[in-house]
C-alpha cells in the first residue's frame, strides 16, 4: 500500500510537470542543450516540488493547529502569520528594495521577518494570558491579522501604480520559480514541521481528547503548544515569505483528511501532509492549464475551490 501511494505520487508530479501554456517534448526532455529540456529540469519540476512542500506544509501545520487550540478554525493565517508576512513584503516594495542576499530577494527577507515579528508578539502575548488553551490566544491572532490589513490598505494608499500591482500580485500567492534556489528554504521547512509534529505525537493524540486529560497523563500542554506553535510559525513564515500567502489548504485539507479516516491527530500527519501537497500541486496545474493570457495566481484558485469544497463540508454534517 505504502509503495502504491508512493508511486502514485509520483506520477502525478511528473505528469503535472507537462502541463503549461508550452508543449514539452518527450523525445527532446534529455537534450540537455534543447528548450524542453530546460522548461522542463528549471521551470516545471522546480515549481512542481516548490507545490507539493507549500501544500504540505500549509495542510500539515493545520491540522496541528487545529489540535493545539481544538478549534476547527484555526489556521497560521488565522493566527495573523501570513498577514505579518505580507505587510513585511509590502513595506520592501514602497522602500524600493530589489536586491537580493544569498539569492533570496529583500520582499521575501521582509516578508520573513514580518513572519518572525508577528510569532514574537504572539508569543509576548501569550505570556500575558494565564493559559495558552483558551480561545484568547487566537483572538490575539485575529487581533493583529486586522491590525496589520489596515497597515497594508494605508501602503496601499501611498504607494503608485507599479508598487500596488507589486503588492496586489504577492498577496494572491504564486509559485513562480526558476531553478531549485527557493525550494531549499522549504525543506528544511519540511524537516521542521515533521520533527515537531512527530517529536510530540503521543502529546497531540492526548490533546485530542481534551486538555485536562492531557494534563493528567503528565503533558506540559502550556511549553508543548508555544514550542509547536513556534516551530510551524517559522515554517509557515518562511514558505510565506517565498510564495505568499496561499489561502484554505490548511483549513480544507484537514477536514477532508478527517472526515475519510476517522483516526487521532497522530494517525494523519503523513497522509495530510501528502494530500496537501498533491492538493497543491494540482491547483498549480490548473492555475497553469487555464486558457488565458496569463497564469492565474494559485492563491486564487485554492481560495475558488477551497471555499467552495469547506461549505460542502459544513452544510453536509447537518
């Protein structure tokens, strides 16, 4: 079973690859020197695994959000990650900032830092709250996600025309890229977010049940979830600051992933990991499969099919 899924994941990376506004040769894919052959290595592969880590990440650190704070709502974007992330993006583009370090351009090391400053006043806050397992800590969340899109309207207000197209395009979420430079950060994105999920899975099957008895059975609930809640926060930050801000896979996916297999927290993090970024990867292919005159950021159509796949979800539980 293992070894099917395996190669059924595969096939679906390597045939979306083929897809796109340019036909690729199958005779021509290992000519080096030939025009297929670089669309393909540098351009198709490289984004299609860019895809299939961001959808990961963003299924997997919702489901474990949504297990922290037991709230099925719960996303990074809820907690107001991605809207640190953008404004940090947006505040690069009215600076004028268009360099690079170490291949990564200003907006993403802005936006990163946006990401970082917005999970130090969460975490700030939280030490204020006589506990992290109410709903006070989300609220905080909600709190500065507002905070920060009125920030983000007044950048808008004083920005011009090329510098709020700039804007506008980051926050719709895309995954442009050229070579496997932004695919790294990710992994290592990757590795965090499966350490830490895997690293406290008998805790998250505990907390599943409920906090006191998690409690109970000697869980430390309050240092588990800050120390969960900053490591997906990194992760999440990073794959934002490289792709903006890519709506509804972490609210969708674990809520399709629970409702299929009716199993705790610690029985899903791999199948919701890889059906987020199969989930991903597809919306790219049809982002990119679109017949018009440009690609359709992926932002769009997972907000499109994720909105309309979680009121399914909601209106048929009743």
């Amino acid at each position: 079973m293992k070894l099917l899924t395996l190669v059924s994941i595969m096939i679906v990376l390597i045939l979306s690859a083929f897809v796109g506004k340019v036909d690729i040769q199958l005779s021509a894919l290992f000519e080096w020197d030939s025009i297929d052959s670089t669309i393909f290595f540098q351009l198709r592969l490289p984004r299609v695994l860019l895809a299939f880590l961001a959808g990961g990440i963003l299924a997997l650190s919702g489901l474990l959000f949504q297990t922290l704070f037991r709230n099925p709502l719960t996303t990074p974007f809820t907690l107001g990650i991605s809207g640190g992330a953008t404004l940090g993006a947006a505040i690069a583009i009215i600076l004028g900032l268009h360099s690079s370090f170490l291949s990564f351009s200003a907006i993403s090391l802005f936006s990163f830092l946006g990401a970082l400053l917005t999970v130090g006043l969460i975490y700030y806050f939280s030490k204020k709250l006589t506990s992290t397992t109410d709903h006070r800590l989300i609220l905080v969340g909600i709190a500065l996600s507002f905070f920060f899109s009125s920030l983000l309207l007044i950048l808008y207000y004083l920005s011009d025309f090329e510098e709020s197209y700039l804007i506008m395009r980051f926050t719709m979420g895309a995954l442009d890229t050229v070579g496997y430079g932004t695919t790294i950060p990710l992994v290592f994105g990757t590795f965090l977010i499966l350490f830490i999920a895997y690293r406290y899975k008998e805790e998250l099957k505990l907390l599943s049940i409920s906090y006191e008895f998690a409690y109970l059975k000697g869980v430390n609930v309050d240092r588990m979830m800050i120390t969960m809640f900053v490591a997906i926060s990194l992760a999440v930050g990073g794959l934002v600051s490289i792709t903006g801000p890519i709506g509804f896979v972490g609210l969708i996916i674990p809520h399709i992933i629970k409702l299929l297999f009716k199993q705790s927290t610690d029985k899903l993090l791999s199948i919701t990991f890889i059906s987020g970024g199969i989930f991903l990867v597809l919306c790219d292919t049809l982002s990119r499969a679109l017949p018009t005159v440009s690609e359709v950021p992926v932002g769009i159509i997972t907000s499109l099919i994720g909105g309309i796949i979680f009121i399914y979800i909601l209106v048929s539980k009743d």
